[in-house]
C-alpha cells in the first residue's frame, strides 16, 4: 500500500514538517481545527486513504480529541496502520495509548527539537521510540538527527527530560540578560560571551534566531508549552524532592517580554 501521510497541528512546528515532507516529494496533506493557509480543515477529507498519522497537537487534550474524540481519526481513516506522536506528552500517557489504539495501527513516540526555525529548515532533531525502520524517509525528510532511545514510549521520555533542561537554561538565561541590562552590559556582548564559555546553552546560542526568545509568557505560547512539558517531566519523575522543576515552571510563568 503507497504511503499517505497526514500532519495534524499545522501550527509553528507542523506547517514546517509538512512543507519538509511535501518538498522531499513524499505525498503529504495537513490538518488543523484553525484556518490555515494550504491546509484542510475537513477532517473526513484529511482521513481519506490515510496511512501514516503524525500528530503534532499541543497536548494530551487534543490528542485525544483527534484520536478519539472531536475528529475520531482512528474510526475514520480506515486504510490507517502508523500513528507518531511528535507533541512532547507525558510519556505515561504515550504509553497508555498502547491500550486504546486498536493493535493493528503501529505506534511510534517521535518528539522533536529545535523550534520554529529548524522546523521550517528540515533539520530538527527527533527522539524515537519503537520501531522507526518504516518511517525513516519521514524522519530524514523533516529532521537532521535521529536518537532512537529503545522501545515505544523511550522517545517522550528522553525529550520531557532534554525540555526540562531547556526550560531551566530558558529561565536563567532571560535573567541573567535582565541583570545584565541593570548593570549596563550589553545584550549582544553577554550572548557572545555566552556563546563561548561555560554558560553556553542553545537558548543563549541561537537567542537571535529562535522566534520565541523574547517573548513573556502566555498560555498558549512557547513559553507556555515549556510550562507543559515541565508538567510532562514531573509526571515521571521519582518520588524526590521536585522544587527544582516547580520553581523554573514558576519563574517561566513570571517572564515578561524582552525588548526587541
């Protein structure tokens, strides 16, 4: 059976994927509850002969909604038989998934890094989890490095831990800029300072090129979604003290936008 690949959440991240796989001439449509320009919003339309579901919604509510739910996609595409989830998620909730999707549809954790901007670029990094050997040429058209970390479900794991990181560099490094503005140091000496020395971190490194840098927080933002997958993170964490993670969530909450 050819392969017909579906995007759904044609949002920051997605509309980049899509663009990648229609480019590497790989037969691909979007999906996506708002208008969007090139995009469907029929999801009957968006399931007819549908194999490959990626899914890059924003959270575990509307990948319900998508799967089961508003849009049913599993009882409407019936040629279906692979879903990869590329929204970052708890992964307890990836792996229960295991348990609501019908056997037949193979399923694969295949979250991804690298913003906006490597989106569109065609060269994100992903984090897999399952067996990834038939959607590879998907893998290779929207991204640049693939970890493969083990079985179903080791992919989420591995991006909540590498996103909490990035929320704690994400935190500090507005910080530091913000003392650095009160004590006279310029912006762009500090981020090049950064750049080659023990502070440096890809928040700081790319801080000019990432389309969220300098943005304060709103729920429904980047910032916003780092919130989520510090959330995500703390579901699997082990029963020790978790202030740590809490504060850079509460310290994200607080960001204000950073002049441009």
């Amino acid at each position: 059976m050819d392969k017909l690949i579906g995007v759904a959440g044609c949002g920051r991240m997605g509309a980049g994927m899509l663009a990648n796989l229609k480019r590497a001439g790989i037969p691909a449509k979007g999906y996506d509850i708002r208008p969007v320009p090139g995009v469907g919003s029929d999801v009957q339309h968006f399931c007819d002969r549908l194999t490959v579901l990626i899914s890059v919604v924003r959270d575990a509510a509307e990948t319900d909604a998508l799967l089961f739910d508003d849009q049913a996609v599993i009882n409407h595409a019936s040629q279906l038989h692979t879903i990869m989830i590329c929204s970052t998620l708890s992964p307890n909730y990836v792996k229960g998934l295991r348990d609501r999707v019908p056997n037949r549809i193979t399923l694969i954790d295949a979250p991804m890094s690298g913003a906006q901007v490597r989106a569109d670029a065609g060269t994100l990094t992903f984090m897999t989890g399952g067996n990834i050997e038939p959607v590879t040429d998907l893998l290779n058209a929207m991204g640049q490095t693939t970890h493969h970390m083990g079985a179903y479900g080791a992919g989420m794991t591995a991006k909540v831990l590498n996103n909490l990181l990035a929320a704690s560099n994400t935190a500090m490094t507005r910080l530091v800029l913000d003392w650095a503005d009160a004590n006279g140091v310029a912006e762009s000496a500090l981020l090049d300072l950064i750049a080659s020395a023990s502070g440096q971190n890809w928040f700081a490194s790319g801080f000019n090129n990432i389309e969220f840098a300098r943005d304060g927080y709103a729920p429904d933002n980047s910032i916003g979604i780092l919130v989520k997958d510090v959330a995500a993170a703390l579901d699997i964490g082990p029963n020790d003290d978790t202030s740590l993670p809490k504060l850079v969530q509460s310290s994200l909450r607080q960001l204000a936008p950073r002049p441009r």
